[in-house]
C-alpha cells in the first residue's frame, strides 16, 4: 500500500521515493491517518484517491521549505541593476513582472519586492506573482509573519525598514505584503499563468534539479512562453547544465545563474515539435526541500553527481562551514554535498575550496571536476570552467550535463561543429537512460 501511495505522490508532485526514503515517506503517511482516524492503509488509500483535500494534506506534510530572506544574495542584486538600469530605461510608465515559482513559504518574492523597492520602484510600479504546489506554504506566506530561522542571508538593513517586531518574530510590513500575490499552482500544468501578461524576470530555484530531464524541457518552455522579451530567468547552480541554449543566453555575472530569453528562436513548428516530444504527463514537484527529521536533501540532476554525493546533509554543517570553520575531520563525499549547498547560496569562493579539498582527498572524481566547473562558470572564468568539464568526461564519458555545458561554450566560440558533437552524445545518452 505505501508503494501505492508513493506512486501517488510521484504522479502528482514528481516525488521519488528514492530521494528522501521510503521510511520518511511512510512516516508522513501515519501521521495524517493518525490525524484522520484511520488505522487501515487501504482505507487511507482509498481516501487519498478520493479526496483532493486530504492529498493535499499529505503533500503538506512530505514537503517543508527550506529558504530565507534574500538566499545567495547576488540574484536579487542583479534584478535591482536590471530594472532600474535597463528596463526601466525603455519601459518607462510600464509595470515591472516578477514571477516567483516555488515560492516557498515567501521570503523569495518578498525580497525581490524589498530590492525593487530599494531601487526607487513603488509598489504600484512592479506586480510579483509568487505560486507553490503547497498550500500550507502559501498560507503561510500569506501572512507574513517569520521567525528569527528565516533570516540568514545578508538582509543588511532589510529588517528595521520593511519589518514590525512582534512577540515571537517578525511581521513585514503592509506595502511589501500587499505588492506580492500568492497563488496556490502546477508550474506544469497546461493552464499555469496562461492569462497572465509576459514577465520581465522569473525566478524558478531549485526546482529544475527534481525532474528528469523530457520534464525539465517542459518545464523550460514553458517559463520560456510566460516571459517577455529579453527577459531574466534565475536559477540553481545545478541547475545550469539542463538550460537549452537555443532558447536562454547564459548573464555573466558571479554569485549569480541567470538566463536571458533569447530573442531570435527557431521557427514555432520547431518549438512546438519540442514541446510536444517533451511532454510527459503532469509530473511535478514543488521545489522544496523535503524532510527527515531535521536533514535536508538535495537531488542532483547528474547520475554520476548524485552516485558522488551523500544524499544527507545536516543544515547546521552547512552554516559550519559557512563561517570557515575546518570540517577536516568530516567525510570527503560530505565536503563535495556541503560545496553543492554553498555553491546555490551564492557563496562561490568557499564552494570552489570545498570542491578543490575533495579533489585533494578524490583526485579522480568527475562529480567534483564537474561542481567545480559550474563555479568557475559562474564566476566568470570560462576557460577554466570549460577545462574542467572536459575532466568531467574524461573521467565519465557518459556525463550529460558536462556535455551540455560544452557544446554551450562550443556555440559561443562559434564553433558548431564541436557543439553538434556534443549535443548529439547528449541525446544519444539521454535516449538511451
């Protein structure tokens, strides 16, 4: 019956079992049977089929955010430089778009509202539309009201301006709630945001990494069809790999993976042909964390990545080695899952240190070649970055996203012979999985 119930839950937000466990699955299971009064799994089964509410329920009680204030503060930096420099420029009297999807228990969408207004934008000059499979989340957000857990970026002075202090936490104040509405939504669903006008940025975190890769091209094009021209699409740093270049152009810019839509396409029956090979059913996940006990998971889109990575990783390790203090002692594949984490907070130098003491202990790990590349990518350095792709596959000649990576800086080189090479090994490996 748990089999049943976790291929429910794959069915609908896209959860493998395999990524959190069974028992961690299985536990969330009893307790909403515990909360409905029902000691038979069938009878549970049953409900679940039968009940939207009561699925929702149990997708609640899998799932639990894992975000704070301003995370990896780079992005929304270079969202405030891109309004207030670029756009508005040739957008003047026109309402700035912001998507934020997932948007978790709100304090990405709520920060972008804060960066936005720091730059001089009323609220009456941006709209922010911030939507999560989860309802519980979104309820939540709702409401903001945070406790101290959530602000673990550099918020800088972020608190005392846009914030009231209330008896245990915090409660933003009414112009950034108000400029942020919530919505509970499927980014795959047919339907998503499907009467709503073209958006200037996307923001979409974290989300990509817990979909194969037919749903992560469904996925793209479809944040590709709700944003304007020229728009800015952000993402994780594991996420990089899967961005179709024919579709997105890689910003330069480090601490930062941010995509504009590129503006002269193929035609629309080749758009389509790819929309419509892509499409595999409504697969989704809601981009969060997923939870065990006080652990948090992380899934990365590479095989050879995640058979490098331990899929545990303790948060209050992560700030440990946020602050530098030596984790010599800890195991060496933990040093690389801890670089993974820290690479996504936006906190690439220490990243790029992980990664090259794994390689110190591991010298022969295409996963930390690979973690490595996407570093120095994002920090500007191309040549390195693409040195160390090439490790990647000779090390693990099967490696899809270092595949990818190379025929994108192959394209940029203008050289398409080599770029065709490689996408082509891409989709013979990704057909043949």
């Amino acid at each position: 019956m748990a089999t049943e119930i976790e291929e429910l839950l794959k069915k609908t937000i896209g959860l493998d079992s395999s990524s959190i466990g069974s028992v961690t699955v299985e536990r969330s299971i009893n307790r909403r049977m515990v909360q409905c009064g029902i000691s038979e799994k069938h009878v549970y089964v049953a409900l679940l089929k039968s009940s939207s509410l009561e699925l929702q329920a149990l997708i609640d009680e899998v799932t639990v955010p894992e975000t704070w204030f301003f995370r990896g503060v780079e992005p929304f930096r270079l969202l405030a430089e891109y309004a207030s420099m670029e756009w508005l420029k040739s957008n003047y009297g026109q309402v700035f778009r912001v998507l934020s999807v997932p948007c978790s228990s709100g304090e990405e969408p709520y920060s972008i509202a804060m960066v936005l207004m720091d730059v001089g934008f009323n609220k009456n000059q941006f709209h922010i539309d911030a939507v999560d499979i989860s309802a519980k989340v979104i309820a939540r957000a709702g409401q903001g009201f945070y406790g101290r857990n959530s602000f673990r970026g550099d918020e800088g002075d972020a608190v005392s301006r846009y914030f009231n202090v209330i008896e245990g936490g915090y409660r933003i104040n009414d112009p950034v709630r108000e400029s942020v509405q919530f919505r509970h939504g499927n980014l795959l669903d047919e339907s998503f945001m499907t009467n709503e006008y073209a958006y200037d940025a996307i923001f979409c975190r974290n989300l990509l990494i817990y979909f194969d890769r037919p749903t992560q091209a469904k996925a793209l094009m479809k944040l590709h069809g709700l944003m304007s021209e020229q728009g800015m699409l952000f993402v994780g740093h594991a996420e990089s790999g899967c961005i179709d270049h024919d579709f997105f152009s890689l910003v330069r810019r480090t601490g930062t993976f941010c995509y504009r839509k590129v503006e002269k396409l193929k035609n629309k029956e080749t758009i389509k042909t790819i929309y419509s090979n892509n499409m595999v059913g409504n697969n989704m996940d809601d981009g969060c964390i997923y939870k065990s006990d006080s652990s948090l998971f992380f899934r990365p889109n590479s095989i050879s990545l995640q058979a490098a990575m331990p899929k545990v990783v303790n948060i209050s390790k992560v700030e440990v080695v946020s602050d530098k203090k030596t984790i010599e002692d800890k195991d060496s594949e933990k040093l690389l899952k801890i670089a993974a984490l820290l690479a996504d907070q936006g906190n690439l130098t220490e990243a790029a240190r992980l990664c090259d003491q794994h390689l110190a202990n591991d010298p022969y790990s295409g996963a930390a070649y690979y973690l490595l590349g996407v570093v120095r990518e994002a920090q500007g350095d191309s040549g390195s970055a693409r040195e160390l792709f090439h490790k990647t596959l000779y090390l693990d000649p099967k490696h899809y996203q270092a595949l990818i990576h190379l025929a994108g800086h192959a394209e940029r080189q203008g050289d398409l012979a080599a770029a065709t090479i490689y996408r082509t090994r891409a989709r013979r490996l990704s057909e043949s999985e």
